[in-house]
C-alpha cells in the first residue's frame, strides 16, 4: 500500500495532511508503521521489524496491522491505487 | 508604584458568534494599574480563539469537561498548578460553575483563590425556581408555571393570555400565540431538555441588563446598566450602551444586599412602558459584555480579582453614561505547529 | 555483553482524527483510570479461580457506607432505624450482612417476606410495603406482628375483614403519595395527601378497632437528586402524624421515609457525573430531620425515623468483573469492543453510563469505542461511545457501582448467571451464589410425553 507522498509525520505522533488539511494523532506503534509504510516497507518486512521489537505473536499483529491499514484508507492517507 | 505579579487562570475563551465572557475578562485584568498579571487561558475546545491571541493569553492549556467529572478536572489543575502557580481562577461558563463551586475548598488548598456564589445562590436563581425567588427577595417576575404534560396545557390554560414564553429548564424559549404552538414547543423543547416545561407570562417591553459584582456581605462593588443596541440572530449583543437609571441601580443593589451575593452576575431585565421593571434571568458570572463596564470606568474583572485575594475593595461609585460597545470580529493567523502542540501536549 | 535485548510492551497501532472543538486529552497527561485489584485482591486472580464474568461484593464498602448513613441520621435525629430493601439485593449472605449490621427487612412480596423470614429477621422486624400482597401473606403477617403498609382500600378492607378471624390485631401503616415539587410524581402508590385520600384512609384505620395505626409511610420515587424534597415529604407525613394525634389523641410510632436516595452513578442523559451531583446522606439527613424537628410534633414523642435506602447504601459496593472477547471496527470506522457481560447481567445499563475501566495498565492512547456485551441481540450495548484505552482479546475490564438491582432484575437469557462472591473485612473470598448451570434450567422444565 502507498502512503501519500506529501503528508508529514511527526515524532510527537502527529500526523498533517496537507492536500486535506486534515490532522490525526498516532501512538508510538503508529508512528513508526506509518514511516515505514512511507519509506516504502512491505508488510513482511514491517512484521518483522514489529515481532522484533514487541512482545506480540504474529496473528495478533497481523489483525490489528490490517485494521491499521484499513483506518489509513478510511482517512484516505493512502494513493488511489494505479 | 510597583505593579504586583499574580496569576490569573480564566475559562471562557470562545470569543466566537457566541462569546464566552474570557477575553474581555482578561482585558479588564490586563488594564489594571495595580496587577502586572500572567494569564493562564484553560479551554476546553482546539479552536478557542483566546489560546491564540498571544497579547491576551500568556499559556493556554486544555482542560477536560464538566461532564468528565471533578476529580479528572482537579488532577488536571493540579498538574497546571504545578507549572504555573496559579493565585486566582475565574470559570466563566454556566456549565462548569457546579463543578468549580463544588472544588473551592481544594482549589484554595492547593493555593488557588476563586470568588463564586455560594450553591444556594446558585440553585435558588434557577430559572424554575423564579417566581419563588421573586417572592422572597420582592422583585417583579414574569407570571409562570412549570408544566409536565399536555394534559397540563389545558389545566393552566386559564391563568395565561397568549402569547406565551415556553421555556427549558436550562435553555431554549419560544413564543407561543395559541394552544398548538404551545404542544409544539413543548415537544420540541421537552425532547432536546428533558421536563417539566416553564410557561411564562410574555412581557412587553425593552430588554435591559445590569453587570454586577457582590462582595458576598451584601454590598455591591460595582454595577452598570446596559441596553442592546443590536442583537444578532443567536440573541447576542453585538452592541450597546450604558444607561443612566436609579432604578435599574436600586433593583441591583437590593438583591445583592438581600441575597448575600457573592461573585460576578448578570440580570436580564424587561422595562415596560409603565417603568415596571421584571426579572427575566440571573445569570450567575460575569457577561461577555463586562469591557463595556471596565470602559465606563467600573473594572469588575480587576475587583473580583482583589476580592479572590481577600483585598479590601472600594466600591465602584458612578460610572459613564453613553459608552457604547460594538462587537467585530478579526481574523487570527494560527500556524498547524500551534496546532499540533495543543492537540498533542494539550498546552500552548 | 549479550545481545539479547528485552521486548517492549506491545500496544496495537492506532490513528484518531483531531476534530476541530472537542477534546478532552491533554497527551500524556491524560490519565486513564484502572482498577487491578479489588480490597486488596487482584482483579486477574479473582477471574482465575471463580471464572469470568463475575460478580464480587466489598464487604468493607458495605459496612463503610452503612456507617457513613447512619452517622448522618443519628447525630440528627434521636430514634432512627434503617430497613434493608430486598428488591435491590436479596442474595441471603447481603441480607444477612445488613441485619447483623442492625438493618430490618423491608419486603415488597411474599416471597422476599419468606427470605427474611429465613434470613432469621424476627416478624416484628419485617415492613411490607408493595400493592401485592396475598391473602395468605397477609394472614402470615398479621400473625408475626409485622408492620403492613397499605397500599390502597382494596387491600385495606381485605386487612379489616381478616382482622375478624385472626387474634392478633394488624399493626398498618399506610403508604402517602404527594407532590413534593419533583417529576415525575409517584402517584400510583398508596394513598394521595393532597386530595384528602391518605386523611380519608386514616379515619377509616382509626374508627376499626380491631386493627392498630402505627406509622406512616412514603417513598417519594427513584434517584432523587433534591434533599429538599424530602424535607417536603417528611413534613406533611408530621403533618398528618398530628392530625391523628389531635383528633383521636394516637401517637404514630413511626415515620418511614423510604427510599430513592440517589448512588452516585451517573444517568444516561446527564450533563454532570452522578459523582459530582449526587446529594451526600447529610444532605438527605439535614433535610429530613429538620422537617421533623421543626413540625408540631410533640418533642417528647417524637416518632422512629424509618429508612428503607437500598440504592446509596449497596450500589458502590458490587463489582462486575469481565473479559474482552474480541475487538472490531465497525462500517463507520469506530472501535467496538465485546465483553463477556451483557446487558442480561448488567439490567442498569439501560439507564446509567456505567463506568467500565481496564484491569490492567494501558498507556493513555484511546479510541472512540463502543462497548458491546456478548450476546446475539442488538440491544446488548453497554456503552454506546466511550473514549476506551485499547485494550487486547482476554484482557479484564471492571465495572463498578453495580451493587444495587443488577443481583435482583439479572435475567437468564442467552447464557447463565454467573458466580458471585463476596471478599470479607480478611480478605477471604466466599461464594454466594453459585454459578448457575444447565441442569438448574432442566429440573424445572418438563416435556410433555407427546413431545419426548
């Protein structure tokens, strides 16, 4: 999934929209999906990097990781697919 | 003479088509010849106008709602406290007065002063409550009757001429010319407010106002009556005028000395033709309106302040007649920085 | 060095939109309230031996707030004697609670008038209020010498006519109902004072012989959240108490005051919580009294100050303890989460915004939740919106200050009632009420052969 290009993340956990101007605030966990989404990260990649660092089971994760993504495109964060 | 440092926490900076009493409140202390005061804006929306107006406004901080409960809003003054200092708070919003009243005694332990009615005062003014309220302090009321039921309609219809005011127990009123209109407000408010429904006898004449400020031993500090000049179409002033009228004054001055009133307060007045004088609503904190009175020479905001700190405070003798305020709006330039430090930090 | 570095804490990712206005989160200051543990004793452990959902009883809260009440009456008042209500918790180990700690019984049917019975109450130490009582029931209480409050003339005519037959003479009081400036006024209990029925009712008592006034009786309606309305109450039932007095030369022995005191939930609709709101037993205490004190009541002869409070006195006391089952996102992007408690067990929820917290430690991030209970009906909703910490699949949640009705209105419906317990002034756990199982259901079904 593509990230919009334009938006800004900011490590306090806010997040700005400029094409919307619409703003949201992400917990730490959000924060670091959402830059690595940005930075071109795939899902296995992601999972990896979150299996690493937390104390999470993959199923667990890969159910909130897809509802993540899901309120992502309900935000319309995300580019239209081509 | 050196001024003295004091910080002032105040609520009600909304400064919007409906402006909360804050930022006049504030401009009132500002002026003061005797305070040098850092203002501590508490609001409880993002977009409070006052959190961005850095003359009027030193820090702001979010604080949560009445409805969150007092003890969250303690432990949040606690922690603004902590920071700030805190020597005076002013609430300046109907809703959240309960709640601050109710916290007097740990606000002044935690070193914070704030001059507010007593719970008597507050509840016995309630708008259902007035023509008790009439009888017992000798002031003309508008003729009313809760009611709880349509049935009700038909029981009192007798005692009322139409029009009538069909009123909320907290807000809303609506004219009503015959029955029909009366079942329609009565579904229309009851739904929205919740019962009973006030019936209130519709008085002719001007509306008048008076801001006023008790010392809570029956005298009063300062008073300055006021007629809208123009009123929006949320029922705002959006200008004004003082007046010259004993009446008005005396009317003022006989309730604070029989009530004991203790704090900031507004009344809500309707002159007839005859120069009856009837009592509408007391509201019990200072208007929006209250620069008008620091402009004709009363500045309330500053003696409410002494009052907090247990100052002695001489009462406010004359005031001018003729001034006028006139309301505009302006347009701030914010930043989606400020924007963000509030949302995250809840400060600014 | 190792280069084994220990986990952090997970905390599923979550993104909220920043409404402009409406905000009540300052960050990381926003504190989220938790309840882990319960007298001392672990909210986890509890789920763990005695199953999920679960009901627990304080019985430190019980006894705190018994003595805070009574406090507030008798430095008020000279005589004064509170009765425990069956209808808002007749479990058998709180009713006995309450009668150890000096309550009386006050029963609204024939059944509840048994448990008390059973519970060891002495007749004479029973009131029985409510307009269903049998014929049967009445007979038993006339025997034992317990105080009936007649409810309307029907009853009262059924009273006189058994008076006839029993050898004991009927100790009555009857129930007044009144304006007392509060909506909605509860007129469809016992006699009315302001049209003269309630004076009419107490001629009626005075001119038979065979039957005995002995108090007066009213409860004025539910969640009251002004004193002063019962000050108005009392001093009307003072001013009828005088009325007999100076027209039959009979002294009432005593004046019942109900219930109907507020807890201090909050109301579904309410802008302020019930905590901040709720009026405090002094309040209710001062306001009674002074009515009483201040009638023309003989000083001398001043009638027992009757309490039948069961809300303010137990409601703080009983605790719903639950699991998450599972978290959702509905259509419209909110959160839902499921517990294990339904509405089936939690009857309050139709009017009170409960409070529901986590068991355990969150961090401050929440989301706009609704709070859904577990069974297959739509209506099971235990919080409609709820800025909710985000809480996991089995995490714990609490519900306080259910204490009052959900024991008694609980419903068998979908699934079984659970266990309840009770954690005593040692911290020792004791079932007091099993929970229920299939087999219970079964022994009171039958099949008709037809059907087998």
């Amino acid at each position: 999934m593509n990230i919009k290009k334009d938006i800004a993340i900011s490590d306090s956990g806010f997040v700005f929209d400029p094409t919307t101007g619409e703003s949201y605030s992400l917990n730490p966990l959000g924060v670091e999906i959402l830059t690595l989404l940005k930075d071109g990260d795939d899902q296995k990649e992601i999972t990896n990097f979150v299996l690493q660092k937390y104390e999470v089971d993959s199923d667990t994760f890969e159910n909130n990781y897809y509802d993540f993504l899901n309120m992502l495109k309900q935000f319309n964060l995300t580019e239209p697919q081509a | 003479m050196k001024k003295k440092k004091i910080v002032v926490a105040v609520t009600g900076l909304n400064n919007t088509d409906n402006p909360g009493p804050g930022v006049p409140v504030i401009r009132g202390i500002r002026e003061s010849k005797e305070f040098d005061a850092r203002i501590i804006g508490l609001a409880y929306e993002n977009l409070e106008p006052g959190i961005y107006m850095k003359e009027i406004v030193d820090k702001a901080y979010q604080i949560p709602y009445p409805s969150s409960g007092s003890d969250t809003l303690m432990e949040r003054l606690a922690y603004i406290n902590s920071v700030e200092n805190i020597d005076v708070l002013i609430p300046n919003f109907d809703a959240e007065l309960f709640t601050f009243m109710k916290s007097e005694d740990k606000l002044k332990e935690m070193g914070i002063s704030t001059f507010l009615p007593t719970s008597e005062q507050l509840e016995e003014r309630q708008k259902s409550n007035l023509p008790a309220y009439g009888k017992k302090y000798g002031i003309k009321v508008p003729y009313s009757k809760d009611i709880t039921s349509h049935w009700d309609i038909q029981v009192i219809k007798n005692e009322f001429q139409y029009p009538v005011l069909v009123k909320g127990k907290f807000y809303d009123a609506y004219i009503a010319y015959n029955d029909e209109q009366v079942s329609n407000h009565f579904n229309r408010i009851s739904a929205k407010w919740g019962l009973p429904i006030i019936i209130q006898e519709f008085i002719r004449g001007t509306e008048v106002n008076v801001v006023a400020l008790g010392d809570g031993k029956g005298n009063t500090i300062g008073a300055v009556p006021m007629r809208k000049q123009y009123i929006t179409d949320k029922g705002k002033g959006w200008g004004g005028i003082t007046l010259s009228d004993k009446n008005m004054l005396k009317i003022t001055t006989d309730l604070i000395s029989k009530t004991k009133w203790r704090g900031g307060m507004e009344l809500e007045m309707i002159k007839t033709v005859n120069n009856d004088y009837y009592m509408i609503e007391i509201n019990p904190r200072i208007p929006a309106w209250v620069y008008l009175a620091v402009g004709a020479g009363q500045n309330i905001p500053e003696a409410l302040v002494k009052l907090a700190l247990g100052m002695n405070v001489e009462p406010y003798k004359s005031y001018e007649v003729g001034k006028m305020f006139i309301r505009y709006s302006y347009d701030l330039i914010g930043d989606i920085q400020q924007f963000e430090k509030l949302s995250i930090n809840g400060e600014l | 060095m190792t280069n084994i570095m220990k986990k952090q804490k997970y905390e599923r990712p979550i993104i909220n939109r920043i409404n402009a206005g409406v905000s009540n989160k300052f960050g990381t200051q926003t504190k989220i309230n938790i309840i882990s543990e319960i007298d001392g004793l672990a909210v986890k452990d509890l789920l763990k031996d005695y199953g999920s959902p679960l009901y627990v009883i304080s019985e430190r809260e019980i006894r705190e707030t018994y003595s805070k009440a009574k406090q507030a009456f008798s430095t008020r008042y000279p005589k004064v004697q509170f009765a425990w209500s069956y209808k808002t918790n007749y479990l058998d180990a709180v009713c006995r609670l309450y009668h150890k700690l000096g309550s009386w019984a006050e029963v609204v049917s024939g059944f509840e008038y048994d448990k008390a019975i059973d519970n060891g109450v002495p007749g004479s130490n029973i009131i029985f209020n409510g307009p269903d009582k049998s014929e049967e029931d009445l007979t038993k209480a006339i025997k034992n010498g317990s105080l009936i409050h007649v409810d309307h003339f029907d009853e009262l005519y059924l009273i006189m006519k058994l008076a006839d037959k029993i050898e004991e003479t009927p100790k009555l009081a009857i129930r007044v109902n009144m304006d007392t400036g509060i909506y909605p006024q509860w007129d469809r209990f016992g006699f009315n004072y302001e049209n003269g029925e309630a004076w009419n009712a107490l001629n009626r008592i005075m001119l038979n012989e065979k039957v005995d006034l002995v108090g007066l009786h009213t409860h004025i309606g539910t969640y009251i959240m002004t004193p002063n309305a019962y000050g108005v109450a009392a001093y009307k039932l003072a001013e009828l108490a005088v009325r007999v007095d100076k027209k039959y030369g009979h002294k009432v022995k005593y004046i019942d005051m109900g219930g109907g005191f507020a807890s201090k939930n909050t109301l579904k609709g309410a802008y302020l919580p019930g905590a901040d709101t709720c009026p405090s037993f002094d309040d209710y205490a001062e306001a009674i009294t002074n009515a009483l004190i201040n009638s023309e009541i003989d000083p001398d002869n001043l009638p027992t100050l009757f309490l039948e409070t069961g809300r303010a006195l137990i409601d703080d006391a009983g605790y719903l303890l639950g699991t998450v089952l599972a978290n959702k996102r509905l259509a419209d992007g909110r959160r839902s989460t499921i517990i294990d408690i339904g509405i089936n067990m939690l009857f309050t929820s139709f009017w009170y915004e409960h409070n529901i917290v986590p068991a355990q430690e969150t961090t401050h991030h929440t989301e706009d939740t609704t709070i859904y209970g577990p069974l297959c009906m739509n209506i099971d909703v235990i919080r409609a919106a709820i800025q909710f910490p985000l809480l996991n699949k089995k995490d714990h949640v609490v519900i306080s200050r259910i204490g009052a009705y959900n024991m008694t209105q609980w419903l068998q419906f979908i699934t079984l009632r659970p266990n309840v317990v009770i954690i005593d002034m040692e911290k020792n756990v004791h079932v007091i009420r099993e929970n229920e199982t299939k087999k219970n259901f079964d022994q009171l079904e039958k099949v008709p052969e037809y059907l087998k």
